[in-house]
C-alpha cells in the first residue's frame, strides 16, 4: 500500500511541475480542481463499497467463508465466485474493497481471480444495457459461451503462478 501512495505522490508532484511549467497555476489549479470534481463524484460509491466490505466481513463467519470460496474449495468455489462475479453489478469501487474484504476473511485466490474475471468479462448488467442491445444476441451468446470457462481457468492458474511469484520480506 505504501509503495502505490508513493508512487501516486511522486506523479502528481511531477503532473503539477510539469503543469506549473507548461501553463502555470492557473492550469496546476484546473487540473487539481478537475481531480477534486472527480473525487466527489465517485466518492458516494467509494463510501458504500467500503462500508459494504466492512459488513461483509462482520456477517460472513470466516470458516462459511473459507468453506464456499476458501482455498481448499476446488471447482464449487470457483463455480460459486464465477456465478457471484458474472452477477454481482457495480464499478471497482464496489468490486475491490468488496473482494479485499472477502479475501481477509478465507476467500482463496483462485476464486477471488475467478469472480474478479467473471465480474470483467461476464457481468449480466453490461451484458443486458450494452452488449444484446447493440451487438445483438447472435455476438453476446458466442462471446459468453467462449468466455464461460476463462474465469475457472483464471482461478486454477492463479495460485500457481502466486507460488512462483517471489513474496517480499
């Protein structure tokens, strides 16, 4: 966590220099003010996915969590996570804090990849507004039956690639 906030600070003190320098305070200021604009924004729904991963995490015994989509749950857990992603509506600030309170509480990898790339690639919302309506039925069936078997594949190499994957400290 440490490492992105720094990451994040070092760009926006290079964006405003850079902004600075390019147009002055006067564009460093709409740039900020434009941020902020943004922030109120989707700051509601930031509120809301948090406060319904602190729920989530409070209601959800850890062991019911661990047993459905833990990491010992095999192909149920990642069928359960691909159901719950490809239903489950709502932007990343819901999905993340969502997903990170799950893991905290025995969610395993490989279902949280499963239902994160189901959420991705097979959200039903996305699929009823955008997909059937403008590309029509023929497309969104092809494309959903070829991308049915992707999240389970994600959530079975998803763990193995964790193993080869160094952990700091």
């Amino acid at each position: 966590m440490l490492t992105s906030i720094l990451i994040l600070g070092v760009l926006v003190v290079a964006l405003t220099v850079t902004a600075l320098a390019v147009g002055g305070g006067q564009l460093a200021w709409r740039g900020a003010s434009t941020g902020l604009g943004l922030l109120g924004a989707v700051l509601p729904q930031l509120v809301l996915g948090f406060l319904l991963a602190g729920l989530v995490t409070v209601l959800l015994p850890r062991d019911a969590i661990g047993r459905v989509v833990g990491e010992e749950s095999g192909l149920l857990g990642l069928s359960v996570a691909t159901l719950a992603g490809a239903a489950t509506p709502g932007g990343p600030f819901l999905q993340f804090p969502l997903v990170a309170a799950l893991m905290q509480g025995g969610a395993g990898p490989g279902p949280v990849a499963a239902y994160l790339t189901a959420w991705a690639l097979l959200g039903w919302q996305r699929v009823l507004i955008w997909e059937l309506p403008l590309l029509g039925p023929g497309f969104a069936v092809a494309r959903i039956l070829v991308s049915l078997l992707l999240p389970i594949v994600v959530g079975l190499l998803v763990p193995l690639a964790l193993r080869l994957i160094p952990r700091p400290g």
